[in-house]
C-alpha cells in the first residue's frame, strides 16, 4: 500500500532509506576514488562526475528489474566473482614502480569502465534495501537515488584525499570488495540451503574471496620465499570447498566422529593431507621455473 506524504510511516521510511545510502552508498564512493585516484586531478573529476552519474543510472534501471535479476540462477555468485577481479585490479602493483605503489586504472575510459561494473554489482544491495524501505512509494524510491549522489560525490573526493596520505586505504578498500563478494556468493539463493547444511563452507568461502581479492597487496609485502602463499592458500581453500561439495553429492561424512566406514576415513585423509603433494609439486615446479628465468636474465659472456 502507497504510504501517505510526510505521514509517521512516510518520514520514518526516508529515515531508513537515508540511513540505508550512508552505509551502501560508501562501498561505490570507495570504487570511483580508487578507480580514479592515479589520474590528473581535472580528469578525476570528470570520472567523479560520470562515475556517479553512472551509478545512479544503473540504480534507477535495477529497481526496475531487480525481481527479476535476483531470480536468475547464479547471479549473485557471477556478481561476486566479478568484484574479486576488480578488488584484484584494484591492488594490482603498477608495473614501473618498485615501492609497493598501487596501480589504478590510467585512463578514462579505463576508470570508467571499472567503475560501471563494480556499481552494477555492488548497487544490488543498495536498490533491494531502498525498495524494501521505501514500501512501495517510487517517490521514496526516487529520493533515495537522490540523496546517494552527494554522498557518492563527496566519498569519492575523499577517498582520493585520504588515499594520497594513507596509502594502506586501498587495501581497506579491496577488503570491503572482498566482503560484498563473499556476502554475494553465499547469499545466492540457489545456494542458501547448501551453506546452511555446510557451515565449514561459509569460512572456506571467505577466505578464498579474501585471499584471492587481496593477494597483489600482500603478495608485494611478503619475502620471496613466502610469495608462493598467494597461490597455495587459495588453493587450499578451493581443495577443502570441492570436498564439502563432493561429500554432498556422494553422501559421505566430511568429519571424522560421524565416519561410518573405511570409505569416510579415506575421504576425509584425501581431504585434509591430499593437498600437501600438490603443494610441494607446485613450489619445486615454481623453483624450477624462477632458476630457468634467472639464467635467462643473466648477460651471456663478453656482454657489457
């Protein structure tokens, strides 16, 4: 039922919604400033301008058909495997730094671009939260997308500042992308009664999505010999969520106290051991590979 103009209910509703765009509207201001922060200073605020514009677009047309996008299977676990990359894109080290700076997108275009597909994402929760609140009044609907712009604007100027003196920002940000992703993918609705039946899951699903989102940030910060974790821990995490799904399909117990036969024993062995060769296979492989590429590095005799 449509509420009544500027009724309890009516200016309790916008108080909800306003609320609802100070926390979710951030995660958008988070993505433009990254985005757009290794830009000149007149670009960035032609990206700001269109970064905005483009998410309340996006906004607009979602609550239109939001219904019908959350009923599309896998949506929401395609919508978290996309802000992975970009949190990944977004820590990725620039190429001709050496200080552990941070490369942004260079262009545009390029920012815009990042922008866009992170808003189409990231902006689900925010339009499902205001037409929940909004209770079926497109006024309060159309308001809400109103009152996101200037918090938007203002986050994204902010975020650039604050990144300019806080370098360690951008991975606060590529945290917050890991997070959204994680709260996507196991809230997909095809899903939901799998991870209430395997609540180990859930925890190996947020670390592959934090592993993996940020592993160019702490990749670049840890010792030569400990960088093969950002491939081995996601990998792990990736190992141990196959058995949680193999032991649903072939109805075996995953926990030593439920095994019923030998069978079980010998599945959860693989699970939590089988692992350890591969790991080892992959660091000598990699060791093999890093010695080829040192020898091809090295000048051949009687170069200068």
């Amino acid at each position: 039922m449509e509420l009544e103009l500027f009724s309890a209910a009516w200016l309790s509703a916008l108080l909800a919604i306003i609320l609802i765009d100070l926390v979710l509207a951030g995660d958008n201001a988070l993505v433009i400033g990254l985005a757009a922060r290794n830009l000149p200073k007149d670009t960035q605020h032609k990206v700001i301008f269109w970064g905005t514009f483009g998410a309340i677009a996006i906004r607009a047309a979602m609550a239109m058909v939001v219904v019908w996008i959350l009923a599309v299977p896998g949506f929401m676990v395609a919508g978290g495997i996309a802000l992975i990359w970009i949190a990944r894109k977004l820590l990725m080290p620039a190429q001709d730094h050496g200080h552990g700076e941070v490369a942004a997108a260079s262009t545009f275009g390029g920012a815009i671009r990042t922008i866009v597909i992170a808003d189409a994402v990231m902006g689900i929760d925010n339009v499902i939260a205001i037409g929940g609140a909004a209770q079926g009044s497109m006024l309060l609907v159309v308001i809400g997308l109103m009152i996101t712009v200037p918090i938007i604007v203002w986050g994204s100027q902010l975020v650039i500042k604050l990144v300019d003196r806080y370098p360690w920002v951008i991975m606060l940000g590529g945290a917050v992308l890991a997070w959204t992703a994680y709260k996507m993918i196991t809230g997909e609705p095809s899903l939901k009664a799998w991870f209430a039946a395997h609540s180990s899951a859930t925890f190996f699903v947020a670390v592959l999505c934090f592993a993996v989102s940020l592993a160019p940030w702490y990749g670049q910060r840890l010792s030569q010999q400990l960088r093969p974790l950002t491939v081995i821990l996601p990998g792990l995490m990736l190992w141990l969520i196959g058995f949680e799904v193999a032991a649903s399909v072939w109805q075996m117990q995953v926990e030593y106290a439920q095994g019923a036969s030998l069978r079980d024993y010998a599945f959860q062995a693989a699970r939590w051991v089988g692992w350890v060769p591969l790991a080892l296979g992959f660091l000598v492989l990699k060791e093999r590979a890093d010695a080829r590429r040192g020898k091809a590095a090295q000048p051949a005799p009687g170069d200068d």
